[in-house]
C-alpha cells in the first residue's frame, strides 16, 4: 500500500515557492507545504505557518536532532522524564527548546498523561504537574505541552478569542473523543466557535505501520459509524476491509488471526471535522514517527530506549505581543 507519511522529507516541508512548485510536480500532499521547519540553536522544530502569522501566539512541535541526550550514539532532544535519561538533560532540552522557540519566558505546563479524556483548563501555572492528556487556557504566559513519540499531538487556536489547547490522543483518546471534548471545553470556557479554530495535527505514527489488533477495530467500530475510514488496509488477512470479517463468525470457523493499520491522525482530522472545524483550517502533518526513526522519536520502534518530543502552545504576555505585532 502507498504510506501517505513518508514520501515528504524535510526539503518539502520549507514553503518557498519554488519548492512548493516542486512538491506539487512531484505529487506530494499540499497538505505538506503548510508546515514549516525552523532551526534555532541546534534545534529543528516543525511549525505551521498559520499558526506562526498570529502575532500572540507561540506554537511548535519538536523534532529528534540536538539536544544534550544521547541515543544510539547521537545527540536527542528527549524532552520527556525516560528511565533511560537523566533529570538534567530531559531540563537542559527543555529549557534548549523554549529558547529556541522564544518562548523561555512563558511557563511550561506538561501533563502527567494516562490515555483518558480528561482536559484541565489553566489559569495560571500549576506548582506541580497534573494528571490530564488535555489542557486549555486564555491566559497570556502559559505553555501548554504534550508529551508523544507515536501518539498524536494536536494544538488548537482560537484567533477571536484568543484560546488555546494542546492534546494528546493515543488510540483510547482518540476512541473517547478527547479532541472533540476538548473543544467542547473551549466553548464552554471560552465562548470559542469551532468554525474559528485552526488545528495542527503533529507528527504521529501513520496509517502505514499502524498495527492493532481486531479488539481495537471492534472498539473503534462500536464506537464511530465511520470507523471503516480509519483501517486502511489489512495487513494479513484475505479481506480488504477489516470491518466486513469482524462481524462475520462462520460456525465452525475463527475468524482471521492478525492485525489492522489504524490511521490515527485520519480518525482525528475526522474528528475535528465532525466538532465543526473547517477542513482549510486542519493542518497535518504527513510525518510518520515509525518512519521517521532520523527525525522523530517511536515507541512502536524503539520501545525502552525512546525518547519524547514535546509539541507546545501557548499566549504571548501583551507587552511581547504588541512589539510583535509593531514589527
Ligand atoms: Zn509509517
């Protein structure tokens, strides 16, 4: 099958025209063209540039290359607390990535995640990390952060009323709707519209190497009358739909052992979609973490010896903002 998340190297995710023109003629996703790459101090983050164009707003996802870890022998910028990694360097990361985002002044908010669907709204920054794979705020000098390597990462903007939200969706979060909930959040707290949002969807594992077992198509499908749109293809099997042999049981007979490939970045675009978000206004990334082992971190590939990256969003204090904006 075609991996729709590895034909994009990092050269086609610069937004120059003529390689925008290149992507195009070499039949890349133009979906692809809307991301950035930003090198600061060593550091390689991905960014979107619509996100980038409000002059209030922080945003950026983090990438693999730099930082003061090492692994396999080269240095990473593990921004997660890992059994592998020490204390000081997952800090020395950190604290590398905000500088590089121009974000040092801004309170880093991480979550201690646990697959659920529960979403915390910050006003100010809390003394201690809290239990959450969501979080929300309005307020100026908060970094919302999420922790993936596979998962995926998804920032929302509200430019009207200036609100942002930070999401990590594993295939539990993504089964309870975390990014639906979420932005069920930012209509109750913030008055939000999601016809307003913008959303980036991270760098995650794709479609492509995906494998789950049938449980989980059977949870998905239980769930979500358009779930067949999330398994692309069956990896063992005879039947090119996983949906139609899971309800089928003939007497007598087990039904085919083996796997299905979830596309777990579809089944959240088509989330956000179904939540009301405009379908210009989603920007995914084309990136596969299992792929991208170069570029990004992998639990499915690297299991214990994996590192975290950290995609963050957040509001400018006023004064920043408006010496942005008069630049
Ligand atoms: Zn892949």
């Amino acid at each position: 099958m075609v991996c729709d998340y590895t034909g994009t190297a990092m050269a086609a995710t610069k937004t120059s025209r003529a390689t925008r023109r290149k992507a195009k003629k070499q039949g890349a996703p133009a979906a692809a063209t809307r991301w950035t790459t930003r090198s600061s101090k060593g550091i390689r983050m991905l960014q979107v540039p619509a996100f980038s164009r409000i002059p209030w707003l922080v945003h950026g996802f983090s990438t693999r290359p730099g930082g003061a870890s090492i692994l396999e022998g080269k240095p990473a910028l593990n921004l997660g607390f890992t059994e592998w990694d020490s204390r000081e360097n997952v800090r020395e990361n950190r604290h590398r990535f905000q500088s590089a985002l121009g974000a040092d002044k801004l309170a880093l908010v991480p979550l201690l995640q646990f697959h659920s669907d529960s979403i915390l709204c910050f006003d100010e920054p809390p003394t201690k990390p809290s239990r959450a794979d969501a979080s929300i705020t309005n307020r100026p000098g908060l970094l919302l952060a999420v922790q993936t390597a596979d998962c995926v990462p998804i920032l929302l903007v509200d430019p009207r009323n200036r609100a942002v939200a930070a999401v990590h969706a594993g295939w539990r979060g993504t089964l309870q709707r975390i990014v639906t909930k979420a932005i069920g959040r930012m209509q109750m707290q913030f008055a939000t519209q999601p016809a307003d949002l913008l959303a980036a969807i991270g760098p995650a594992i794709g479609g492509c190497c995906y494998e789950v077992g049938t449980e989980v198509a059977a949870a998905f499908t239980a769930q979500f009358p358009n779930a067949a749109k999330f398994f692309d293809e069956l990896r063992t099997g005879d039947e090119p739909n996983p949906l139609q042999w899971l309800n089928r049981m003939p007497p007598g007979h087990q039904p085919p052992p083996g796997k299905v490939l979830l596309d777990l970045p579809k089944a959240n675009r088509l989330q956000l979609l179904e939540a009301g978000v405009a379908g210009k206004n989603i920007f995914a990334s084309d990136l596969c973490t299992r792929c991208r082992t170069d570029l990004l971190f992998s639990y499915r590939k690297e299991a214990s010896q994996c590192g975290r990256m950290m995609s963050v969003i957040g509001i400018r204090e006023r004064g920043k903002a408006r010496s942005m904006e008069n630049r």
